[in-house]
C-alpha cells in the first residue's frame, strides 16, 4: 500500500509505504529535506550512493537526477516527511533576511544532517501536522516550519548558507561526460538540456557535435548496447535490466534490442551483426 499525504500544498507531504518501493527516475528540481521517520531511503545519483535510517535527516541538492529504494522497517511500515525548499519561497526568506552569496555552491550535493537537541525538536513538532492535515491553522503555520527548518539548517552547519541560497542556474558542463553518466535515466530530452545548463535547442546542437547524432538515437544505440553488455557479460536477466536503463516495458526493449541486433535479448548473435553495436 502506498499513501501520500499533501500537508502544505507544494511544500510538505508525507509518504507511508507497507512494502519495499522503488523510484527508478526521480528529478529534484528544488532543494529537498527528507525526514525518516521510520524505515529506510537510499537515493542514488551518478556520483553518489547515500542512505538514511529511522529519525535521520538528508538534504538533497536541486537540480539532480536520481534512483531511490524506499524500505519499510521490521514492523513493516515506511514513513517520510519530505519539504521542498522552493526556490521563489527561498529567494523571499534571502531577501528578508539579507542574504547575499556571490559564489556558486560547489560542495556535496548530497548529505545526512548531523543529529542535535534543536533538529530532532524540530522533527517531532511537525508530526502533528500529519495527524491534521485538514486543520485549518494548517497553512499559516506550516510556512512557519518551512522557515524553521532552513534557519535551524542554519544553525547546525552554517556552511549550508550557500547550498541553500545558490539561485545560480546549472553551469554549462561537460556534455559527454555528463550524458555518459547519465543516459540510463529515462526522462525528457528537456530535463537532459536543463540539468547539462543548456536550452533545448543549444543541447541538441552540442549533441551532435559531440557524439555525431541526435540525442534520441544516441540514447537508445546506447542503452541497447549496455543492455548487450550486462545480458552476454555479466549474464544479467533482460527482465533485471530494462527499467534501469531506461526502457518503459519489457515488449519496446525487447523489440529495440532485435531491430539493433539482429535477435531477441535472450537469443543468439545473427550471423554478420556483432558489429552493429559500436557506438560513441
């Protein structure tokens, strides 16, 4: 069973989970506070593989793509409650409270909050909102704790001031280590474009300069071609492997892989086609 509660509109929900779940794509387009109140979260990016237990805290930064395994704890339950620290609401609190940041956050994008008298205060006073969710002091009050979990945030490790309060877009960055690291995610050309730190139209033309074809056909040549690698390697199931790399039923990759090369994922090499699968 899967609930989600939405407890300030955009801002603060709540998830309960009785069985092991998985979120093969998951794009955090603001900066995000999870807090575990029971089970466990693991989050996976290309880089970065971190994991949070029962009354933890982890702070994920914007403009990511990820992987995440929810799983219950021994009494069966899973349960989170996630705050989105979006950006116009961040933008209002710098101003209010005169925050200036000239550099871009360069630090970890992904990290567990050390546990202290004022952060585990602050994770039981917003259970009640939880048990309420329809109260109508609900709103009001509930920017309040936004606020307080950014300026406790603060308080605990005043080196986040610039991971919290970076406006800064995405830098353009490498193209082809980015997409490299990246191209088993199935998401949008856009969000490809948006997290490399280009427009739509100036990714597809770094994209064909660097890899000499359009962004679409790379990424199917090239999750059919680590499809070949895991299955005849490292003897990975086609039923193991599809939905993390990218393909949304077993039937379209299945029908990818034989219009590639030549055979289903589970037969055998057509005679002539072993060279099909080179790619950039």
């Amino acid at each position: 069973m899967i609930h989600v509660t939405e407890i300030i509109p955009g801002f603060i929900f709540y998830a309960y989970h009785s069985s092991i779940h998985r979120e093969k794509v998951w794009f955090v387009e603001h900066n995000t506070l999870v807090l575990q109140v029971s089970g466990s979260l693991t989050y996976e990016t290309s880089s970065q593989k971190i994991s949070t237990k029962t009354g933890e805290m982890l702070l994920i930064h914007k403009h990511q793509l990820g992987q995440m395994i929810k799983t219950p704890s021994p009494d069966g339950e899973y349960q989170t409650i996630v705050i989105f620290l979006l950006e116009d609401f961040m933008r209002k609190m710098a101003l209010e409270e005169h925050v200036e940041i000239k550099h871009k956050y360069k630090g970890p994008q992904n990290m567990l909050i050390p546990k202290n008298e004022y952060m585990e205060g602050y994770f039981m006073s917003v259970i009640p909102y939880i048990k309420h969710p329809s109260d109508k002091a609900i709103g009001a009050l509930g920017m309040l704790k936004v606020k307080e979990a950014v300026q406790l945030l603060l308080y605990a490790m005043p080196e986040l001031r610039e991971f919290l309060f970076d406006f800064s877009e995405p830098h353009k960055i490498d193209l082809e280590k980015f997409m490299l690291c990246n191209f088993h995610f199935n998401v949008p050309i856009e969000k490809f474009a948006q997290l490399s730190g280009r427009s739509l139209a100036g990714f597809k033309r770094d994209f064909q300069k660097t890899f000499g074809m359009a962004p679409r056909q790379w990424l199917q040549e090239k999750r059919l071609t680590e499809a070949r690698h895991l299955i005849e390697t490292k003897h990975r199931k086609p039923t193991d492997i599809y939905l993390d790399l990218g393909f949304e039923s077993l039937s379209h990759f299945s029908h990818s892989f034989k219009k590639m090369f030549g055979h289903t994922p589970s037969g055998k090499l057509a005679p002539g086609l072993a060279s099909t699968a080179s790619v950039q």
